[in-house]
C-alpha cells in the first residue's frame, strides 16, 4: 500500500467519524429529520475508503493483456 492509499483511508476513517457524530447530533436535536451533511459525509467517507482499498483500480482482463502483446 502506498502512502497515498493510507493517507486516503486514514481521512475516509475520520469523515466517517465525523458523519456518525453529525448524524447522532442532528438526530438528538430533531428526531425526524436527519442531518443532510452527514449522509455528505458518508458517501465521501465511503468513496474515499473505497478507492483507497483499491476498489476503484484498473485491472486489465486477459483477453485485454493478450491484445496488447498482440
């Protein structure tokens, strides 16, 4: 892993934190409504701990390498 990839994962772990704490705020101010900022932070949170686990890189198929040394 690079130190890239850690840093990512290290702030997708803090905005998820931060997201959680938000919406368990929010939800004791108000119990019907939610908090918009946190389902924010969430979808950040998740797209960033996702590209950083590598769920977003490029793996060429086979067929793609084999057209390649073709």
């Amino acid at each position: 892993m690079s130190t890239g990839a850690i840093f990512e994962i290290a702030v997708g772990v803090a905005l998820l934190a931060a997201a959680v704490w938000l919406y368990r705020k929010g939800a004791r101010e108000d119990a019907k409504h939610g908090s918009q900022g946190a389902v924010l932070l969430f979808v950040v949170a998740a797209i960033l701990l996702i590209h950083g686990l590598g769920g977003l890189d490029y793996r060429p198929s086979p067929s793609e390498l084999e057209a390649l040394r073709s």
